[in-house]
C-alpha cells in the first residue's frame, strides 16, 4: 500500500471523529466542526504542484495528505450487472465515440480532461430494450449482489473511530445515466410503466443490500445519489418525483429507522429547492454537497428549514478561485451556520484546477481558524 505522509497535521480536538460528527449532525456540542473536503477535478491532481510533487493522485489520497477526519461508507453492487462493456467505437482528431458501463453511446475529449460526456444514444429505449436489459443485467439473485460481511466487518470494526455510512443507491439519478436526459424527460410520457419498473428494481436492489447489512452494523448516516437538479430546478417533474420515486424512499427509510439510522444525505448537485420538502417526508434530512450558485447561500435553507435540515458543503467554489479576500469574506459568513449546529462546511463539488494552490491552502488554514478548536 503506497504510504502518504500528511502535509499538515490533524485538528486538534478533545472527540473522536465519530463523536463529533454524530454531535455536529445532531445539534449536540462538539468540541469543532467536522473537517472534510469533497474531493477535486482530475486535472488537479496533474496541474497542482502540491499533489504533482507528492505523488498524490487522487481524492482518497488527498484525504489522507491533508489530515482530515475521517469518514467511511460501505456500499453494495445495487446497480446493473454485469455493466456494459466500454469501448471505443469511433474516433476524430479530437474525440472518442464510446460505448460506457451504461450503456450509452458517448462522445468525449480525447485529452481526457474533465467534462459532461455528450451522450449521442441509449441502448434503453422501449419496454422490450429494458425487459432484455432487467433480464441481463438487474438480476436480483446475481451472486455478485452478495455482501461479503465478514470482511467488511475486519474494515470497520465496532470500535471505530470515524463515522461510517450505508449507501442507498439511487432511485432515479442512474436511470437518468442509463436513459439520458433527453430519453428519461420522453420516457416518462411515452412509456411511465417501463419507468415506473425501472424506480421499483433500484429500489428492490437497495432494500436486498440494506437487508444484508443492516443487522451487523451500527451505522452513523445513510448515503444517496441523485444528480436530478440543474440550475433551473429538477429535471423530471414534481409529479413524477411524488408519486414514483418519493414511496420508495418511504420503503428504505423505513429500514434506516429500524436501525437506528437518522441521518440520511442525498448527494444531488443543481437548486434542489423544488424537491426539498418531498426530501424531507421520505427520510432524507440532510443536502450534499449543496451547489450555491445553482441554488441559495446555505443559510437561507437552514433559517427556512431549521433543525429539520442539515447540509453539508456549501463553500462556493467559484469564490475560492477569487483569492483570500473573497474566500475569508465568505468563510466567516459561515461561521453561525457551523456553531449553531447541523452543518459541514466545504467546497460545493470537487474543487476545480482554476483554484491556485496556495489560495486553496489559505482556505484550509482560514478553515481551521474559524472552525477548528479555539
């Protein structure tokens, strides 16, 4: 295993990381904020002299190399299996045409930098492609959906330290990849039935994973993915979202509740405003990582929502590409939000590769002077 040698070190702290999460989350005092970041853009990790210079080449070692807390989520094959296999089936002097793990005709840059594919087809278009795809590749009996818990329980035993997560998949954000945009928005109307099944098997899937591990560990939060949002609101309708995916959602919080399970965060980027209160009745009380420009400083929603809500991220990334003055202006009117409780701070994706270096390290300095231990 390839050995990191922080940069910095640890906040100090009188809790673990588990503690202080579980408190921070809960509105209960905590010694200082939980200290996480969501990660970064490929290209930092070949631009940046910091990551270049380390050898750090990826988000969980620029985790490690930055000394933050730790956090952990256990996760289960909830998806399709086997996937698809990607291939490339046509190239220009400037891009790949491929097939992905989705199944979807995309093209992409050949210089491989970070962007939305554009996405050409699906291979999922009527009820017969999708009857032929679940036969394939939703198989709930696949040996592959098996969670091997005694090894995950060697990884995170009972005396951790951290806190750790139970993933819950996705109801609608992945049928959004496997269709497209484009494909889901007619789906919808030409063939509801066919969707309507699609939400229902990622639902039996999450349930199938979540009844396998519920019962042999106490786990801190529960972890979504959606991606629904734009800047203009959801891409499906309310309609939609109230009647087929919200009643699943009811079905797994159930199960969290059971076990013990009372923070649930959806990672879905764009305004999630619209979608917001159906979060809430189905379970889901926590926004991840909030995107500000797509949606509102995060103290709007806190002050609107109260202690029914809690977010985590909400650092405006276009801000920490405007330099110290801007970051610094902006941090401190986060500084309500963290002691009051229910709120993570950090950056509202993965941090971009416009961010110079240094002024990303005056963010974590400015980070632990505000945040951090007095």
């Amino acid at each position: 295993m390839k050995k990191i040698t922080p940069c910095r070190p640890k906040w100090k702290g009188t809790m673990t990381d588990r503690e202080r999460f579980n408190n921070q989350m809960h509105y209960k005092p905590f010694d200082r904020c939980f200290n996480m970041e969501f990660g970064y853009w490929d290209e930092n990790f070949k631009e940046w002299p910091i990551f270049v210079e380390n050898g750090i080449t990826n988000n969980h070692e620029a985790d490690i190399f930055f000394n933050f807390d730790r956090i952990e989520v256990i996760s289960g094959n909830v998806w399709m299996s086997p996937p698809f296999e990607s291939k490339v089936v046509e190239e220009t002097e400037t891009t790949k045409i491929l097939i992905n793990s989705d199944g979807l005709l995309a093209e992409v840059p050949k210089d491989g930098h970070d962007t939305i594919p554009h996405f050409i087809k699906s291979s999922i278009v009527t009820p017969e492609d999708w009857k032929r795809c679940k036969e394939e590749r939703f198989r709930r009996d696949d040996p592959s959906r098996k969670v091997d818990i005694e090894a995950l329980k060697k990884a995170h035993p009972p005396d951790r330290d951290y806190p750790l997560g139970v993933n819950t998949g996705s109801m609608i954000g992945k049928i959004r990849d496997m269709l497209t945009f484009e494909g889901l928005a007619y789906a919808c109307y030409d063939y509801p039935d066919m969707v309507e099944d699609m939400v229902e098997t990622c639902c039996l899937l999450v349930e199938d994973f979540l009844d396998q591990v519920l019962p042999h560990f106490d786990f801190d939060f529960a972890a979504g993915w959606e991606d629904i949002c734009f800047k203009n609101g959801p891409i499906v309708s309310i309609d939609f979202f109230k009647n087929m995916v919200v009643p699943r959602y009811k079905r797994i919080h159930k199960k969290l509740k059971e076990a013990g399970i009372d923070i649930w965060y959806v990672d879905c980027d764009g305004d999630v405003r619209p979608l917001l209160p159906y979060f809430l009745e189905s379970g889901i009380n926590c926004l991840f990582p909030f995107e500000v420009n797509s949606c509102c400083h995060p103290k709007e929603l806190l002050a609107e929502y109260g202690k029914e809500l809690r977010i985590m991220g909400g650092v405006d990334k276009m801000v920490l590409a405007q330099g110290k003055e801007a970051i610094k202006e902006y941090l401190e009117s986060l500084v309500p939000l963290v002691e009051r409780g229910g709120y993570i701070p950090f950056c509202d994706h993965r941090c971009p590769p416009n961010v110079k270096p240094e002024d990303y390290l005056y963010y974590l300095d400015l980070k632990e002077e505000l945040f951090g231990m007095k």
